[in-house]
C-alpha cells in the first residue's frame, strides 16, 4: 500500500464511522506523509509510539489495519478487540484523565487534541498486548513502577502516617522547626515504602491551605515536585497524606506503559506482527560485535531499532542540540526505594547504521518527533545504550 492508498483507506474508514473524526482524518494524514511526526505528547508511550512511526514508514497496510481496529472495532493480527466502540472507549477514558492530569502538573498549558490519534493508535498496542498476552502486559505494569513506583496507584490520596498534634503551630508559621523535622524523619521510611522517595527536609516548604486544619509539605525528587497533605483530624491527630496526582505524571490509568526488553520484543512478535525480534545488550567492555549486529538489521529490509536508553535528561537534551556528545559518565536513574534500577528509562528508535569516528560511536536517533545524532565515546556506549531490540518490521 502507497502513500495515496493509505490516506483513501483513512477516509473511506471515516465515511462510516463516524467515531474517526475529520480532525483524526487529517492527523492520520500527516502522520502517512512524515512518520517522523508522531508524537507521544504527554503520554508514556515511546515504545509503542516508536512502533507506530515503523508502521508509517514500512508497512502502512498495518497501519491502516491498526486504524480499523480502534475506530471499526476489527480484528488487529488475529487479536479481537472486544465488541463495538469498547477499545476506542478504554482509550478516551485514559486520554481524558490524561487530561486532568496535564491541568494538575501544567495549569497554564493548553491540551492539544491534535495528538489524540497519535495516543490512540500507539496506546492500542498496549491494550491489544492485555488481550494477548495478559501476564506479559502484568510483568510490563510491574516494569513501569521501577519508573514510577506510584504507576499502578488509583486513589488519589494515600495516608501515611500521623505526627504529634503539637506540630499544628509550627505549620500553621509556615515552618519546619526541629522537633516537627525529628517526627517526619523517623517517620520518613513510610513514605519511602508506599511512594518509593523521602521527605527533602532540607529543602521542603510548608504552605497553608486551610488555616489550622490542612497544610502542605512540599519538595523535590527527581525532577519532579512531591505533595504531602497534613490534615487535622477530628480525634485532634494530625494525619500525613501522599498527594498522589501531584507527586507523579505516569500513571496506568492515565494510559501510560513502561516496556522492558522482553516486553518489546513480545509486543512486536505477538501484536505488532513483526517476523522478527532480537534482543541485544551492549557490553560495557566492548560493544563493537553488537553494534555490527545492530548495524546489519539495519542495512536489511524494513527494520526496526528500539534503543532502551538511560541518563534520560542527556538524550532529551541531546534532542534540542546541534551535534551533542555525550562525555560525562551517564547519569543513574533517580533511585526508587524498594525497586530495581529500571533497564531502560525511555525508548527511541536507532534511526540508522552506527558510526564509528575516532574512539566514539555516533548514534542516529528518533524521538520526541525529532531525528539527531549523538556522540558517545566507546567506554561510555553501553551506559547509555545498553540494550536494542531489532529486526524487521514486516515479511
């Protein structure tokens, strides 16, 4: 199927269901014109959002199939979909409370809807892996909370525990003085154990809400404001409360979805319909055999390339640079109490063959609907590319 094709099979789709709306239309338009133009918005969705630009840029029968299983509720690779409007349904839910959630964390930004294809498409590989592979999709809502340990939580508030009513004028002066300071430290393990981060007393500020009955603690960790409620109770104690919706982004029920390796590799050959998939780690001391396996995926017909990538910031950075390099050692995740460093803190797809210059790799990427290279010096490749799942696309 061409490009021409694909955009008559899109608008005949939207001829009869009127659920595809001509803003879906012209979206899916400009995705089938520049793949490289998908986008995962707010979402936590990179790998299957990498995937989707695969489809537009190999395999647009696919694609259009992809569009028929979310708006016509037809069959995607053998996997049924549940009955009328139920998958679209799932996913407008977790778009809207995507929504609300953007409002929380960004009250001054605008929620562009002209990315709701891109969210629907990509996130229905996600729920077309639940039908498929039910403890696979499990093991991969386990994987995301090495990401946000806070990823699986519905309720809003989660109590924690109480501190001594003698605290309320301490609060109530906007402060932390030491004894209040002593409480919540020894307290602090609590909040680890439920949130997988602790109170910044150093740094942590106190704000009035309701004067003598609600407080709020709130500080930093990792790149991210944390929200801690206290609240008068009625038998006079003092409960402390994590705010969950202000202290984390990602969130399953929001439609996000963390991958690891097995689980990408899984999504490609039990849903995506990929005929191959391989996973290859990158060894610290020497990477250059995986690298040339890398490469020859590449240089074949219709690959694809989903690079796990840690030390987050650098890449995301790298993506806004004229011809980054990276030559600090790469940055650690921020640790998540009772969790393992997760393998992977986002997905980008290798965009081409990996270079060899002098004694570092220059590593062509795609992500954030941008495609850039980095350079990276040998020693340091593997930290921040330690493991690619390859192969190709489609037969």
């Amino acid at each position: 199927m061409n490009k021409a094709q694909a955009k008559a099979a899109v608008a005949a789709l939207a001829a009869v269901q009127p659920s595809l709306l001509p803003s879906d239309v012209s979206r899916a338009n400009t995705l089938i014109d520049t793949p490289d133009a998908v986008n995962q918005y707010y979402f936590g969705t990179c790998g299957m959002a990498a995937v989707l630009r695969s489809y537009l840029q190999y395999d647009l029968d696919r694609f259009v199939q992809l569009m028929q299983a979310v708006f016509a509720d037809a069959d995607f690779n053998g996997i049924k979909t549940g009955g009328p409007g139920v998958l679209l349904d799932k996913l407008l839910n977790k778009r809207n409370a995507k929504l609300e959630q953007v409002k929380l964390d960004a009250p001054s930004e605008v929620f562009d809807p002209v990315y709701d294809l891109d969210f629907l498409l990509a996130r229905s590989l996600g729920k077309l892996l639940k039908i498929r592979s039910p403890h696979m999709y499990q093991a991969q809502r386990l994987f995301s909370e090495e990401i946000a340990k806070l990823f699986n939580v519905k309720e809003p508030y989660l109590d924690l525990f109480t501190i001594d009513p003698k605290h309320v004028t301490t609060l109530q002066a906007g402060r932390i003085d030491t004894d209040l300071r002593f409480e919540l430290s020894i307290k602090d393990w609590m909040l680890k154990n439920v949130a997988g981060f602790g109170i910044d007393l150093d740094h942590a500020t106190v704000t009035v809400v309701t004067p003598g009955s609600e407080w709020v603690l709130g500080f930093d960790y990792a790149e991210r404001r944390r929200v801690l409620r206290v609240r008068l109770q009625p038998t006079g104690e003092l409960l402390v409360v994590l705010d969950v919706r202000m202290s984390e982004s990602a969130f399953r029920d929001e439609g996000d979805l963390g991958l690891d390796s097995d689980g990408l590799r899984t999504l490609m050959l039990q849903v995506a319909g990929a005929p191959t998939a391989t996973i290859t780690k990158l060894p610290a001391d020497n990477p250059r055999s995986a690298v040339d396996a890398i490469n020859a995926q590449l240089t074949g017909e219709k690959p694809y390339a989903y690079g796990l990538i840690r030390s987050f910031g650098d890449w995301h950075r790298a993506s806004k640079q004229a011809s980054p390099v990276f030559t600090n050692p790469p940055t650690a995740p921020a640790p998540i109490w009772g969790r393992p460093s997760p393998e992977g803190e986002h997905i980008l797809a290798v965009n081409g063959v990996i270079r060899r210059e002098g004694g570092s790799y220059v590593v062509p990427v795609w992500s954030w609907q941008a495609s850039f290279e980095v350079k990276i010096p040998v020693a340091r490749l593997a930290g921040y590319l330690p493991t690619v799942v390859h192969g190709r696309i489609a037969a």
